[in-house]
C-alpha cells in the first residue's frame, strides 16, 4: 500500500490498532520499514477496566498508566514513533477519566494532564475539546440522553441478564460513555455554546456557559494558554521532540517524573505529585510549580489533580 499509494504523497499516515503489541508496532510504523508513520495504540486507555470490560466506575492505578506509556517511550526509542493522546472520539472526556473534573480542580488537572503527556517524545493529538479541559456530560441523566448504539446496548444486555443493575449501569456511561467525547464544542456561552443555532444532535453539555473557548483564549491562566505554551516549547526546544525518555522514581506510588535528554541538552521536565507528594514536598530545588495558586499555600485535594514541575524559567523562554 505504502509503494503503490501513500509514497507518491507528502502526507503522514497513521495506523489505529487496538491491541497491537511492540513488535507489531514496529513492523507498521518503523523507521526502516516504509508502511506507516506512526500507530495509535490503546493499552493506556484500557486499563482500568473491570469484569465487565470497559462498562465501570473503577478508577485506574497511576502507578500502572506510568508503567505503559513509559513502556512504549521506551521499546519504541530509535526504531518507530509514537502517538501521544489522552482522549480521542471513542473515549469519555480525559479530564474526567484520567484527572478530576470538579470544577475547583478541572483546569488545574487539565494542564496536569497536558503537561505529562506532551512534553513526552511522540506526535501529540489534541482532541477537540481538550485544549479548553471539557468534562463529561453531567447533563446525561437517562438512556434517552445518549446517542452511541454501544452505550445503549450494553446498557440493555447487561441489565437484562442482571449482570449490573440499571444504577450500575447509569453509573458506568456516565463514567466511560464514547458520547462524552461527542457533545457539541463548547465555543461560546451562547445557547448551544455557540455551536449551531438549530438543534444539536446530542445534548450540550449544561457547564458550557462556565467552560468555552471565548471565555479561555485571551485569559493567560487558562487551560487554552497552557496548551499553547506547552506546544510552543515543543517548537523551541528539540529535546522535547526527539531526546530520549527515561522515567524517574519508577517504584513511587505518587509521582511520576522523567528525563528527557538530547546530547547535552537534558531536562528533568516534569514531576507530577499528586496530593501526598504535594502535602510532604512543596518545592523541588531548580524546578517552579507552573500550575497556579495550589502549591503556593497548604492544599488538599484528590490524588488524580496533581501537581506540575518543570525546570525554572522554561515557560519564559
């Protein structure tokens, strides 16, 4: 295929492969093997998951989603190329799943979020919604609120076989629906966010009047600017595009931090503490909290918000 069509294009080409392993994925996307430029893997957005598949409330293990994607930084250095992504239209909203999405903590998870993955090497995704920390539809309430035929389904299979009971099952879209990935962008708080001025197909979600991308773009604090700030330091430092990735205190329950170095360039880039690490250690020498006001003062709060670490000055230069 790559010979006879995707060779006489300048594009780039990438494989969605749920269950690939390593070696299959360097078999697709090596760098000597002229088929793909990269794959989409899935073993990060999998775990979690409980006897019933996907269809659970079950928060996943931090210490387990560290050891996959360092697992694929790692196998893949020097022979193929990864897919950075969180989040994309099959999964719920990354903020929810992987973060904490109550409002006092959102943004502050959201940039978490953003900050561990793109500062990682690999071509970053950022799915539509992600860039403003956009939640799970909290307006969800009955089966008639969802759209996605597997969500329906499921929901009926299980609860027919009495396998989970109608609130276990509310309980489980509500946490891992693909529909929350699908809601209207939220651009404005105007009605129906500034999407259409007709009927959307899927309902808004309700918190779009407090999360939107006019009330983020020209706020320096917010999400949006955080995103951008961490691509333009992909832009401007190539050792977050092509140093190699080496994780740190790889037996903490707490923090994930890791190296990224390119000859003799190196740099410590992120440590995320979540609340035990935050209470114990406030300040990590040569490095500055670049979240905002929780790690300038005492701070309590669910050990999936975090905090983020990067060297001093990085985010001025």
């Amino acid at each position: 295929m790559n010979q006879k069509v995707l060779a006489k294009y300048d594009l780039m080409t990438v494989g969605e492969m749920p269950g690939v392993t390593i070696e299959q994925a360097k078999r697709y996307a090596g760098e000597d093997t002229h088929e793909l430029n990269m794959v989409f893997q899935f073993e990060h957005v999998e775990i979690g998951n409980g006897p019933h598949g996907k269809w659970t409330t079950q928060r996943y293990s931090m210490p387990e989603l560290r050891a996959v994607m360092s697992k694929w930084q790692t196998a893949l250095e020097g022979s193929a190329w990864n897919s950075l992504f969180w989040g994309n239209h099959d999964q719920p909203r990354c903020v929810s799943r992987f973060g904490f999405d109550r409002p006092e903590y959102r943004a502050l998870s959201a940039k978490m979020l953003a900050a561990c993955l793109y500062f990682m090497k690999g071509t970053p995704y950022i799915y539509q919604g992600d860039e403003l920390g956009m939640t799970n539809n909290g307006g969800f309430r009955q089966l008639s609120d969802y759209r996605d035929l597997e969500s329906i389904n499921w929901f009926h299979a299980y609860t027919r076989a009495g396998l989970t009971t109608e609130a276990e099952m509310f309980a489980a879209l509500g946490a891992r629906s693909r529909d929350h990935a699908r809601t209207p962008m939220q651009w404005d708080a105007s009605p129906n966010a500034g999407f259409t001025t007709g009927e959307p197909w899927i309902m808004v979600n309700p918190n779009y009047t407090q999360i939107n991308a006019a009330q983020q773009v020209n706020d320096p604090d917010s999400v949006f600017c955080f995103y951008q700030q961490l691509l333009r330091l992909r832009k401007q430092h190539d050792v977050f595009l092509y140093g190699t990735y080496e994780l740190m205190l790889p037996d903490s329950e707490a923090i994930w931090a890791y190296r990224r170095t390119l000859g003799g360039a190196r740099h410590r880039s992120i440590a995320i503490l979540p609340r035990r690490a935050c209470r114990v250690k406030r300040r990590v020498r040569g490095f500055s909290c670049v979240t905002t006001t929780p790690c300038r003062r005492k701070f309590s709060a669910p050990v999936n918000v975090g905090c983020i670490w990067i060297p001093k000055g990085l985010l001025r230069s």
